[in-house]
C-alpha cells in the first residue's frame, strides 16, 4: 500500500498545480482513507462513475473534472446529487482528487500535447489562449491531407463523431488544438496561422464566427478530446508507486 499524501504531493507537484488559476479546486478534493491499494482514473466525476469506483474497491478517484467550485465566489452548496455524490464517497472513505486546467496543459502527459502527438503533428508551437496560457498546441500534419479525410482521421483516432464546420480549405496542413470547452479559442488559432481548429465543444455565436473566418472547425467532443490525459497520469502513478490502476470509461458524445 501507498500512503495516499505521498501520491497527491507527487500529482500537485508533477503538474504544478500551484502555477494555475482555475475555477475548480486542483488537489485532494475529499479526503478518504490513508493507505492506497486501488487508484481508478477517469474523465468527470458522476454517482454512476462513484459506484464503478466501489465495484472496483478503490481507495482514490482521479479524474479531471472532479467537484467544481461555483464561479462566481460563493460558497459551496452541499444539496442534491452533488450531497449524493460525496455521501457516497465518505460512507466509503474514498479519496476524491481533480486535475483539470494542470492536465491540459502538462507538457509531457497533458490532454493536448498527447492530442497532437496522437494526431502526429510535427513542428509543435504554444497555441496561447489569452485566459490560460499555454495551454493548447499549433502544429503540421506529417502530409497534406483532404479536410474531409482528416475528419475521418481524427473520428476513428479518438473514437468519436465530430460535429464539423467546412469553410476553410478544401486541404489541411496547419491545425491548432486545445481541448474540451474552448471554441472561442478558434481566434488564437486561426491569428497563429491555423487552416483547422480541433476542440471539444462549441456554442452558437462560433459557428458564424468561425464561417466568416473562412477556418475549418471539428468539435470532436469534449469527453474524447479529454480522456489521454487521466489516462497517462494513471499509467505514470501505477509505474512510480506500483499500486493497482484502472481507468473507467463512461462514454458521452458531447
């Protein structure tokens, strides 16, 4: 076993967490039993995620969507499925952690930078997004490709169905990436050179942004655009701490 504040200061460290201004609390979020035998990974926190996590006797959660402070400053409410949900985790004594902005961004085992590796993109820039950083990433396809197969590429690469918006060249070489809710990102992109934008969400108001740019866009969802990064956390933690890890998969298209 693994005492579980030797795993959360090796995370926090290992990802910075400290260096990030977030709207959800990066860290040990509930604060479960000691000794770790059992970690599960997975993208956001649920009731139906928790129960998984019981059926697989885990001592700690870690996922990158964990329990979200509100964003306007006030403080927390403990009602409804979110009382359910940490019911659950205390009648349990499981430990709860959430990574979210730090897994993004990590440079080695974050959601984007393992995106464009997947996706092998070559020539790798920042993509700076003007409310988080360095976050994202601006790179080269390893050949030129047809939108419309590249679509296809991205779809079978990460298992999903992308809602797309084809107004921009009919071949792609150039293509910016940061993942989950960051439609409105398409601008840095598109201002660094980028012919195609991949994130995990859009809203209303993009899409006729992003028609007039003349930029491909592909929302390739925001639960498979995020899932690597939890996933090669999960891998780094049971190699470090040889402590047994399994990552849940609960499947959602948007």
């Amino acid at each position: 076993m693994i005492k579980r504040d030797k795993i959360v200061k090796f995370c926090d460290e290992y990802l910075k967490v400290d260096t990030f201004t977030d709207y959800c609390y990066n860290g040990l979020q509930i604060e479960g039993k000691e000794d770790i035998s059992k970690i599960v990974t997975g993208v956001s926190l649920s009731r139906q995620f928790i129960e998984k996590a019981i059926d697989e006797k885990a001592d700690m959660i870690i996922v990158h969507h964990g329990l979200f402070k509100n964003q306007l400053g006030d403080p927390p409410r403990i009602i409804g499925i979110f009382k359910e949900r940490i019911k659950l985790l205390i009648e349990r004594d499981i430990n709860l952690c959430g990574y979210h902005l730090p897994l993004d961004a990590h440079p080695e085992i974050g959601n984007n930078i393992s995106l464009a590796r997947l996706l092998e993109l070559t020539n790798l820039e920042h993509l700076i997004s003007p409310y988080y950083g360095e976050i994202g990433y601006i790179g080269d396809l390893n050949k030129d490709m047809k939108f419309i197969d590249f679509v296809e590429y991205v779809d079978k690469t990460l298992h999903t169905k992308s809602f797309i918006i084809a107004v921009g060249n009919e071949w792609v070489k150039k293509i910016g990436i940061i993942s989950g809710g960051s439609a409105i990102e398409y601008s840095e992109a598109y201002m660094q050179g980028a012919d195609t934008y991949i994130t995990g969400e859009i809203k209303e108001n993009v899409v006729r942004e992003v028609e007039e740019t003349g930029m491909n866009f592909i929302n390739a969802g925001h639960y498979n655009t995020e899932k690597l990064g939890v996933q090669n956390l999960g891998k780094l933690l049971s190699k470090k701490f040889n402590v047994e890890m399994r990552f849940i998969d609960i499947p959602c298209e948007i």
